[in-house]
C-alpha cells in the first residue's frame, strides 16, 4: 500500500475529496472565479487544459509522488480549488503541501486553514510524518505569507529552480514544519478558524 494512499478528509466546512476526472466541470469552473490561470506566479490550469491537470495530477498518483485533491464546501458540493500532497518521501517520512489554489470568491477566507489543518492533521498524525515542507514561487507574497500563518519556518530559497508559464526562471522559497512543531501550530490554526466562524 502507498505511503500516502488516497483518502477523504473532512472538516470545518471543507471536504478533500481525491482528485480525480470526475471533478473536472468544478474544477474548470473553480479556475474562471477570478481567471486565476492569468496569475503570473501560479500553475492554475487554463479552462482547455482542465482534464489534462487532472491527467497529470493521476499520473503523479500512480508513480507514488503526488497525491491531489479537489476541495469542495461540504454543504453544496462546489469544487473550490485544489491542493495536494507532493515530493512524497516515503523513506524520511516527510511529504510536501503544494499544487493549492482557490476560487477567488473563497480566497482569505476560512477555507485554505481549514484545508491545511485536516492536510497537515493527517500527515503529522496518521502517516506519522518526521517533516513537512511547502515551497513557492520567490514573487508569490501572498502564497509566502499563507505558509507563515500555518506556523511553517522559512528553510532558505532555491536561485534559479524552476520555469514559471511565462517561460522565465523563478527561484523557490522553501518552508518546512517538524513532527514536534505541529501541537503549537494546530492549536494556532484551531484559534484562527474559532475567529473565523461564523456567528
């Protein structure tokens, strides 16, 4: 069985449900709230190109180093963004959070904590991972700062590390969390959804 085999997670509103073909109208629908495949910094797919990101995304399941999901509202149904599971390192028991974008209507509100507590809940707490990591675009300030919210430690940038769509090359800002960190940090993002609810 797969170090991180696929699995639903659900909580405070959210469910991560594994990606898969199925979401593909949701998915395309999720990206156009806001054109989000225009952002410069981000791997957002283009309406065309939905069915060949979850291709993509299935193909990385299969060779055991990434494992996508389509988060959706819990109530409804509707398919809000994506996030996954990547760099999966079965041996060191450390796994990355990345691949994640939202709506734009959903944006800073409750859904990306959410999100991450059950993602980093079920990393740190089943799969009994040592470490986990997160990496983003040098410009992507907002993804930066996101990633600092949930109490993860800047481990250094990476100059000259990966294409961007546009063709230039981006440097990566790499951030990790440590097995013995998450008690402080979980109580932190318990806090921050507590303020974050509704009345």
């Amino acid at each position: 069985m797969a170090f991180a085999a696929p699995v639903t997670l659900q909580g405070r509103g959210v469910r991560l449900e594994p990606l898969a073909l199925a979401h593909e109208a949701g998915l395309a629908a999720a990206a156009a709230d806001g054109a989000l495949w225009r952002i410069r910094v981000t791997s957002v797919p283009e309406p065309q190109d939905t069915r060949a990101y979850i291709e993509t995304a299935l193909a990385m399941r299969e060779a055991g180093n990434r494992l996508a999901f389509a988060v959706l509202d819990d109530a409804s149904g509707r398919v809000l963004g994506s996030t996954s599971y990547h760099d999966i390192l079965p041996a060191v028991r450390r796994v990355e959070i990345g691949y994640t974008w939202y709506a734009q209507s959903v944006q800073r509100t409750h859904v990306n904590t959410a999100a991450k507590l059950l993602m980093m809940g079920h990393a740190f707490d089943q799969l009994q991972c040592h470490v986990v990591g997160w990496r983003t675009d040098n410009f992507n300030f907002a993804s930066q700062r996101a990633i600092e919210r949930l109490g993860a430690k800047k481990d250094g940038v990476i100059r000259g590390h990966a294409l961007r769509r546009d063709g230039t090359i981006r440097d990566t800002v790499m951030y990790s969390m440590r097995a013995g960190e998450w008690p402080e940090a979980r109580a932190q993002l318990h806090y921050l959804l507590e303020r974050h609810a509704p009345a």
